[in-house]
C-alpha cells in the first residue's frame, strides 16, 4: 500500500508541472523566486494568431512610413481631439454589435475609441458598428481620420475601405431607402482606447453612374482610357480610375472645369499609395512615366459643383518602338528594323 501510495503521489506532482504554461514557468528564476514577466508589448512582430492557427496573423504598421503626401481632408471642424494620456483610457463603446449601432447623422462628425481586438483574429474581429438611414436613393460617402501610426478598416455593405498610408480611410454606396450599417475594425495595427479617431457620412442626391456598382466605389477595376466625364458631388468624394503604361513614352494630363463653383485637382498614385504626381483644373502636365499600372483621384480640395461635370483627358504616346518580323529572305531569322 505504502508503494502505492508513493506511485500515485509521484503521478500526480508530474501531471500539475506538465501543465504549467511556458508563460509561467519562463517568469521564475532557478531559485524559484517569481519574477515579473516581460513587457509583450515592447515585442515587434506580428500579433499572435490565436484560435489554433485557424487565424490570419496581424501585421505591424511602420509608422515612419505612414504618411501621404495627398491632401487628407482635415480641417478644425473634422480633426482628432488630442489623444488621451496613457494612464487615462475612453470607457468600453457599448456601439459593439449591430443591434447597439449609433444612428450617424449626415454632416456632423462623431468621434470614437476602438479597443483593442483580444480575440488577435482577422476572420473574426471585434468591430464598431454604425448606421445610416437614407430615405430616398442616395449615395453614402464615409470618410474616416485616423492619429498617425494608427491604421483601421473600414466597411459598408459590399464597399471596403482598407487604406493602409495616410490618415484617412473614405469610400462610398449608392443606397435604396433603408438602414445600412458602417463598420470599423483593426487594419495593420491594434485599436486604441487613448487616441480617438473621427467619422462622418455625407448624402448625395445626384452621382455619377458607375457609382451604382459597389465595386467601383473606390476604383474601377477596368482600364483607363482616354476622355472622362464626371462630377463631385460632396467635399469628400473621389473619382478614381486606373491606367497602366505598356512601353516607355510620355502621358498629358489634362483636367477641364468649366463651373466657378468647383475647384478640383488630379493627383496620379502608384500601388505603394505615393503620390507622384499633381495636376490642377484647366492645365495640361505632360509626365514621363516608368512602365507600370497606376491610379488616378479627382477630387475637390475646397469647394465642389455637382451639377456642372469636368472632363479629364489622358494620352499616352509611347516611344518608337522596333519593328520585327522573319526575314523574307532568310526566313529562319527574326529581324528588327528601327530605333
């Protein structure tokens, strides 16, 4: 019995040191006094991803590298209170589900506090949830400012928003009567419950026809070419289109405005979100471009017209190129002729 009892005892004490977690056992020396464990927020990296590897990690934002030379949108009616200290944090938003969503009105900012997602998910994130009632068809133009070295997603119906440089996130729908729900989630960084970040949502009664169709919200997926004719119909609405340069040459641009109401400008963007390049109304810049894709954003910096369009021309003229085919003479061999 005495043997017995000594097995058993010996099992036990096993069994409670095998479950002891890494974590706890990493914060006592060897001589057994606990000590206090290491700061994990000081740690770079990527978040962890939780749930058995069933998650896509977080990455971490360079905040260095989160600027944008573009016009951001932020005038003392739209920007950020200064964030809080660390030791004073905004209660918990209770606006956490769609059934506590606050009711957005058009035109008047809101502010708000994202806390940090603990479930470290993208598939299943902790979110804020927003509505907007349209009565009639409109379009809902949503704009976001977000503190430097913050960066947050931001969604509404099939349209997304998930620009990661620069202070703003912004997109838009064109909406039936009804209620329709806004949500902001983590980008490339964590929430935080010490710098708020700003919300507002415009209607519009009159747009453009391609912004019937969610996915071209934000950018058309189809090429660029030749002769646009568009209109603004808020301060914060942006035409973007796409184009891409096949072979070295030269591309003018050129952005007509004919209302006295509006004043706009063309800003060119490659896929890291640089600007390269800007032009404004009722002048022509002619560019030398490296052979790529790029975007293009029309937009209204100060004032806008939404019942005179602009038109916004590009032309690209590539460079003499070689011309080859099998020589007539030697039809085994391919020839080039010219520059």
């Amino acid at each position: 019995m005495k043997l017995t009892y000594v097995f058993l005892r010996t099992m036990i004490m096993l069994l409670l040191f095998s479950w002891v977690s890494p974590e706890l056992s990493s914060s006592v020396n060897a001589a057994g006094t606990p000590q206090p464990a290491e700061d994990s927020s000081s740690q770079p990296g990527t978040r962890s991803t939780g749930g058995g590897g069933m998650c896509f990690p977080y990455l971490t934002s360079n905040s260095d590298n989160a600027t944008t030379t573009a016009d951001t949108y932020i005038t003392p009616n739209t920007a950020p209170s200064l964030p809080l200290s660390r030791s004073t944090q905004a209660p918990l938003p209770v606006n956490t589900s769609y059934e506590t969503a606050i009711e957005l009105t058009p035109g008047v900012p809101i502010e708000g506090y994202l806390p940090p997602d603990d479930q470290d998910c993208v598939w299943f994130q902790d979110a804020l949830y927003y509505k907007i009632t349209v009565t009639k068809t409109q379009k809902i133009t949503a704009l976001m400012l977000v503190p430097p070295g913050l960066d947050y997603s931001m969604y509404l119906e099939g349209t997304a928003s998930f620009r990661h440089k620069g202070p703003y996130d912004q997109l838009s729908y064109v909406a039936q009567p009804g209620t329709y729900y806004l949500r902001v989630s983590e980008g490339h960084t964590r929430g935080s419950l010490t710098q708020p970040f700003n919300l507002r949502v415009m209607l519009s009664d009159k747009f453009d026809d391609y912004e019937r169709y969610s996915d071209d919200s934000s950018a058309t997926d189809a090429y660029y070419r030749g002769t646009s004719v568009q209109t603004i119909d808020n301060l914060y609405d942006e035409d973007w289109k796409m184009f891409g340069i096949d072979y070295p040459g030269t591309t003018t641009v050129r952005l007509d405005n004919p209302s006295a109401k509006g004043v706009y400008k063309v800003e060119i963007w490659d896929w890291a979100d640089n600007v390269i390049a800007t032009v404004k109304q009722n002048e022509t810049k002619t560019l030398r471009l490296p052979v790529t894709s790029y975007f293009v954003r029309v937009y209204a910096p100060s004032k806008y017209d939404p019942d005179v369009p602009y038109t916004l021309t590009m032309d690209t003229k590539y460079d003499p190129q070689p011309v080859c085919d099998w020589d007539e003479e030697e039809p085994w061999k391919w020839v080039c002729t010219g520059p």
